[in-house]
C-alpha cells in the first residue's frame, strides 16, 4: 500500500502502470505501422481505408500516454513512487 499527501497530487495506479510500461508500450504501438510503410514502398500490399482508423486510434493512444508521462510529479511523490516499485519488485 502506498503512502499519499493531501497536498500534492499522486500518481494513479493506472498511471504507474503506464510509467513502467511506456518503454514497451511506445515502440509495440508503433512497429507496426513502420512495418505497414516498409510493405507498401515494397510493393508487398496495397493501403486500405480501414487502417487510416487504426492510425488515428494509434495516434491517440500514444498522444494520451504521452500527455500522462509528461505530467510532472512532486519530488517527494516520485521517491515514494520509486521506493513502492522496489518493493514491489
């Protein structure tokens, strides 16, 4: 269980979650649309309208997270939230 301060805000569960797995999350959201580019240049298959929505939701996913870990967290907070991961770990 984690301590939290009333005066400053803390970070979700959710959000730590994300923290930890930006690092995978990121670059699986990411391959595969580079992988989609590399096949059309190579003749390998032709673009649909459906992977324009795809995109977009990928776009989305990916601004959002961003937006989450740009958020900037209180020192104190961060150790805390550093010091909970090693135990967890």
């Amino acid at each position: 269980m984690r301590a939290t301060s009333r005066t400053t805000p803390s970070m979700t569960g959710f959000e730590a979650g994300l923290l930890r797995l930006s690092g995978v999350l990121v670059p699986a959201a990411l391959a595969p649309w580079a992988v989609a580019l590399v096949g059309i240049l190579a003749g390998w298959w032709q673009p649909e309208g459906r992977w324009v929505v795809y995109l977009v939701g990928t776009a989305l996913a990916v601004a959002g997270a961003e937006r989450i870990l740009r958020k900037e967290i209180n020192a104190q907070v961060h150790a805390d939230l550093l010091a909970n991961l090693k135990q967890e770990l």
